[in-house]
C-alpha cells in the first residue's frame, strides 16, 4: 500500500488524509511552489451504469487493475448503495 493511503489501514482516517494535504499545501505555500489541488466526487457516479459493464470498462478500457479494481468491486462505491429524491 502507498504510505499515503490512509484508507484501510490501522491509525488513519479522513482527517489523516485532510492533515496530510494541508500540510503539503502549507509546505508548498512556504517554498513558494505552484500547488494545485483536484478533487473528484464519486459519491453518485455509480447510481445508474451496470456494475458489470463498467468493471469490464475500467479493466479492458482503461487499464485499471491489481488494487484499486477489487477495491471498487468489493467497496461500498458498487454494493448498498441508496439513492432518495
């Protein structure tokens, strides 16, 4: 696992992970280095696309495999998901 994973994994959490990007950013700011932060929600990418279909995709397409293909397969972005209106 990447050390800067925090999740799954004993001691981290969200805030660990928010605490890092800080911390980078701030180091950053103090080096006068150019930082640019992305981010991307998936909380409802996953609503309405066949499951199947779209691991197939990632896999054949894309290239995304080893860790991170089991881990959207298993996780909770795929299984028990709810949506209300």
């Amino acid at each position: 696992m990447p050390s800067e994973q925090s999740a799954y994994r004993q001691g981290h959490s969200t805030e660990t992970a928010v605490l890092k990007v800080i911390s980078d950013i701030i180091d950053a700011a103090d080096t006068q280095t150019v930082t640019l932060l992305g981010l991307l929600d998936t909380s409802a990418t996953f609503h309405t696309v066949d499951h199947k279909i779209l691991l197939e995709r990632l896999e054949v397409s894309f290239g995304v495999k080893r860790q991170t293909l089991p881990c959207l397969a298993r996780g909770s972005f795929l299984t028990d998901r709810t949506q209300v209106v």
